[in-house]
C-alpha cells in the first residue's frame, strides 16, 4: 500500500507542500525503507531535537545579541554603551 507516497487527494495548496515537505524529507534521509514505527520514531527525535534548539534560541539569543552589540561597539568606538544602556533604562 502506498498511500503515504500519493498526493493528498484534497485541493488545498497546505496539505499539497506539507506532503511534498515530509516526501522530500522522507526520501532525503531514507525514512522511505523504514518501518512505520521507526519512522514516527525518527520524527519524534528529530521534533524534540529541533524544540529544544527553538527554545533555546528564543530565551538565549536576546542576551547573547545585547553582549555581541556591546563587544562590537566597544571594539569598533572603544566604548560598549551605545543601545544597550537605552534599551536598559526602558
């Protein structure tokens, strides 16, 4: 049975590009010569991998932006205040 592999039947242009998205994933990574279960294993490691990565960005990257501003201002003008001292008394 090869369903997963056909189009989805329904006309909407979301169903089609998700479809294309997980056979183009699918076939990239030889998720096609697996098992079911194995593949709904695959996705799981890989959707928990990429939420943590997502997570860690949104609470990590704020910080590490204000620091990498700072240090360039300070190696470009010799002085590491600029934005970040007006974005601290907001």
């Amino acid at each position: 049975d090869f369903r997963e592999t056909r189009p989805p039947k329904s006309n909407s242009l979301l169903a089609y590009r998700l479809w294309r998205i997980n056979m183009w994933v699918s076939c990239t990574f030889g998720l096609t010569v697996m098992e079911p279960w194995e593949r709904y294993l695959v996705w799981t490691i890989f959707l928990v991998l990429f939420t943590f990565c997502v997570v860690g960005m949104v609470r990590l990257l704020p910080s590490q932006l204000i620091l990498i501003h700072r240090r360039t201002a300070y190696y470009l003008w010799g002085h590491g205040e600029g934005l970040v001292k007006e974005l601290e008394l907001q």
